[in-house]
C-alpha cells in the first residue's frame, strides 16, 4: 500500500497560528521534506516535536522528488513543509505533489496561512476575484512585460516582492498599470506588521527613499470601469493635453508622461490612446 504525502501549513509569522492538526501530522509522520532544516528544526523543537527532517529545495528537488516517491511506494508517510505558509505556493513542493499523484499516492492538504490571502482580505481591495502572480521577476524588462500580460485581467492582482526591490517595482506598476488602488502590507502577522494604502503614483513616491525590510505582498487593484470611460471619453483632451505641452517646448517623450499623469494614466495606457487618434 503506497504512503501519504502530507502539505502542512506553518505560520508565517506568528507561532500561535498553527493548527492542532499541523502538529499532530508532524507527529505522525515518518519524515518531514523542508526547505531549510535549520529553520523548521526551530519550529519543531518549539512544539517539542522530534522528528527526522530531509532538505527540499530549488537545488535538489529533481533528485529528492525521486526519493520520495519510492518512500511512498514503501508505505511510508511524508510531510511537507515550507519555511513559512503553505507548500506549493512559490516553492519547490508542486514537483514531489506532481510525482505523489503519478505514482497513485494519496495526497492531503492541511491547512493554514497563506500569506497573499491575508494580505489581500485586509488590503481592503475587492476579494471577489483574485489574481496571484507569484513573485515579480527581478529584471527590469521582464517585470514590465510581466506587468502588460497582467494589466487588462478583472482582477485584484496580488504579487510578493523583496525589499530591495520594491521601490523599483512600485514605479513599473505605476507607469503600466496606471494611478490604480494598492496596498503594501508587509510582516503580515508579525510584531512589525504593517499596511500602507493608496494608489500606486503616491506608494511609489512613498517608497522610493524608504528602507524597507521584511516580507512583502502587494495588492493592486483591477482596472476600474470608471477608469476605462474616462478614457474613452476624455481620448481628444489628453491628444489635445499633449500637443500643449509640445507647444511649451517639452518634447514629445516628456510631454506624454507628463499628461498621463494628470490623467491618472499610465504611459503605455496614454500612447495607445494617442495611437488611437491618429
């Protein structure tokens, strides 16, 4: 009889928020898969729980996926953790899943925090549809890019972020995504926690000689209607707004970032507009 593969949750922050059941399956099991030993031996010995733990990361999960399966084909239980939150969610842990349902293991999920749904439920924004785009990739280019794929979807888009990195991207947000509502929240459940509003014009300027530390997720809003009517109607006085500007002797490249923001547009957003007039 082949074994169970066990995703529990952990906290993300706060200890206390682990659930009965979490412990008593990383008591139960044979083993525990985790990202970093060190880290969730802490955890472990916190709850004085005793228990074998194997590393699962980015580096070894081809050859580690291989050696669990045939635990599992050994009748054997395995638990797999993430240094914080639930497995699968931007960690390695999706391949061993993949491999547990290929080879007929059964699967259960215990859960727990996840930390883009509460950043999201007290972000404020709607929660009625949810994006959630992972991390935001580390170069310029590709997180512009990533940003456009992502811009027209009717919904709240959720992205985690480092802090070294954040003021960088809050301003790629604003230029493809417009003055949209968004929110910062960042050591969600920890002592620090922290949750800072407004639209992404006035969180980038808030950010950008911030020195910021912690976990980060950032909650966009989708592209209001509102948003897209005044758009639509306003198409002539912003084409008009721009050639303004030119007149004053800005050049064309200024001019039109200048009038998207009076807008509340976003440049990419104010080019296509303009390329619409002619």
């Amino acid at each position: 009889m082949l074994g169970t593969l066990f995703l529990v949750a952990t906290p993300i922050g706060n200890l206390a928020d682990i659930s009965s059941r979490a412990l008593q399956t990383l008591e139960m099991v044979d083993f525990i898969a985790c990202e970093d030993t060190r880290h969730t031996g802490k955890l472990l010995n916190h709850f004085n729980i005793k228990k074998r733990l194997v590393s699962y990361h980015e580096h070894n999960e081809n050859s580690r996926t291989e050696e669990f399966a045939e635990i599992l084909k050994q009748g054997k239980s395995i638990a797999v953790v993430s240094d914080a939150g639930t497995p699968a969610i931007c960690d390695p842990a999706l391949r061993v899943v993949q491999k547990a349902h290929e080879i007929g293991a059964k699967v259960v999920a215990i859960p727990g925090a996840v930390a883009f749904v509460n950043a999201l439920i007290v972000s404020g924004l709607p929660t009625d549809s949810i994006f959630f785009g992972g991390f935001l990739p580390s170069k310029k280019t590709d997180r512009r890019k990533r940003l456009s794929e992502v811009s027209a979807i009717p919904a709240t888009i959720c992205f985690y972020e480092t802090p070294h990195r954040l003021a960088k991207s809050l301003i790629d947000c604003w230029e493809i995504l417009g003055c949209r509502k968004a929110a910062v929240v960042r050591e969600i459940t920890k002592l620090h926690e922290e949750i800072i509003r407004g639209n992404l014009e006035e969180l980038a300027e808030k950010f950008s000689q911030a020195d910021v530390k912690g976990e980060i997720v950032l909650v966009i809003n989708r592209e209001e209607i509102s948003d897209l009517k005044f758009q639509i109607s306003d198409e002539k006085s912003l084409t008009e707004r721009v050639a303004e500007l030119e007149k004053e002797g800005i050049d064309r490249k200024l001019a039109l970032k200048k009038a998207a923001k009076e807008f509340g547009l976003s440049r990419s957003e104010a080019y296509r507009i303009l390329q619409t007039q002619k």
